[in-house]
C-alpha cells in the first residue's frame, strides 16, 4: 500500500501530500517535526514549466481526493476531517 508514490503526481509536486494521506487513511499517525528544510531543485525540475506542472498535479489531487490539500498540510484544519 506504501511502497510507492502515485506515478500521477509524477515528475513532482503532491505526491508526498498523495502518500500522506494514504497514510493517514490506513490509521497510521504522521508528525510533523518542526525543523526548516532548505530543497535544492535538480535537473529534473528545470526541465519542466514548475507552474504548470503544479497546477496539473494540483488538478490531480483534488480530482483523487475532493479537498484542496493546503490548509490541511500548513496546518490550518484537520485533516482527519476530510479523509
């Protein structure tokens, strides 16, 4: 059920928010630490319009799970609530 993000989401952007709640569907808990993660962009990202790729993937995730993922994964709502 875990051992892979979701190829939809593929080349990036949401599918860690996919995995996440896929996770939290299964009952299992996630944490949020509280640490500040600087994330260099490889070459695969400067190969793709990051715009557009997120807004398709963005697309993706509401059609998969019916709920705009960002107040739920910056903390704003719950996300038991929606899952």
């Amino acid at each position: 059920f875990f051992e892979k993000f979701d190829e939809r989401f593929v080349p990036f952007n949401f599918e860690d928010v996919d995995y996440f709640c896929r996770i939290k569907k299964a009952k299992y808990k996630l944490m949020r630490a509280p640490l500040s993660i600087w994330h260099k962009e490889g070459d695969v990202v400067h190969k793709f319009s990051h715009d557009k790729v997120n807004k398709e993937n963005y697309k993706r995730f509401v059609e998969k799970w019916n709920f705009d993922p960002q107040p739920y994964f910056y903390g704003e709502e719950n996300l038991e609530d929606v899952l």
